[in-house]
C-alpha cells in the first residue's frame, strides 16, 4: 500500500511513461517547476546574471579584500564553491551509472 502511494507520488515528481507525456520518462513535474523557478526568478531580478556579468569578472580579478583580512580572496571562494560543486557532480554521476548500468558502466567509454 505505502509502496504503490510512494511511486505514484515518484511518477508525478520524476515523470514515467503514463503521466504528462507518454513515452518520455524525463518530463515530469520537476523539471517544469525548475525551468518556471528559473524564468521567474531572473524576471523578478530583471536579468541581474546578464546585466553585472562584466562587473562580476572585474571583482574577481581585483578583490583582495578578503586577503587583508586573514580571509579568502573572491576567487579563491569561487574556486571552492566549483570544486564543491563538481567533485558533488562527479559522485552522483557514478552512483546514477552504477545504478543504472551496473559497475560496468563506470568504464565504459
């Protein structure tokens, strides 16, 4: 019983082949909440990655604020925050290929 409930909550989340787009397990509400949450937050701040993006490398380059005072520079926190990100990237793409093609499937090339 719990088991049938907590699928079918699965399938609207993740999408499966009968609900909202027959046949393509890839669409499912999740990916329509993310896309709206992404259009709608970069309209509510009218475009603010486009419009500071120059500003944004002039910081970087420049900022040794954090230095001075026994910190990090602002590359330096960019830097961390992306090897943060990637090495979570790289341990959740062998678990998903694990599990979806067995240990082989880490070296296949």
């Amino acid at each position: 019983m719990v088991n049938s409930i907590v699928n079918y909550g699965v399938s609207i989340i993740w999408g499966n082949n009968d609900w909202l787009i027959a046949s393509n397990p890839w669409y499912g509400l999740l990916m329509f909440v993310l896309i709206g949450a992404g259009l709608y937050f970069t309209i509510a701040t009218r475009f603010i990655q486009f419009r500071h993006f120059g500003h944004m490398w002039q910081l970087l380059r420049v900022s040794n604020q954090g230095r001075k005072d026994g910190g990090i520079s602002s590359f330096e926190a960019l830097m961390t925050s992306l090897a943060a990100r990637v090495g979570t990237g790289n341990l959740a793409g062998v678990a998903i290929a694990i599990y979806l093609g067995g240990p082989g499937a880490v070296f296949w090339m």
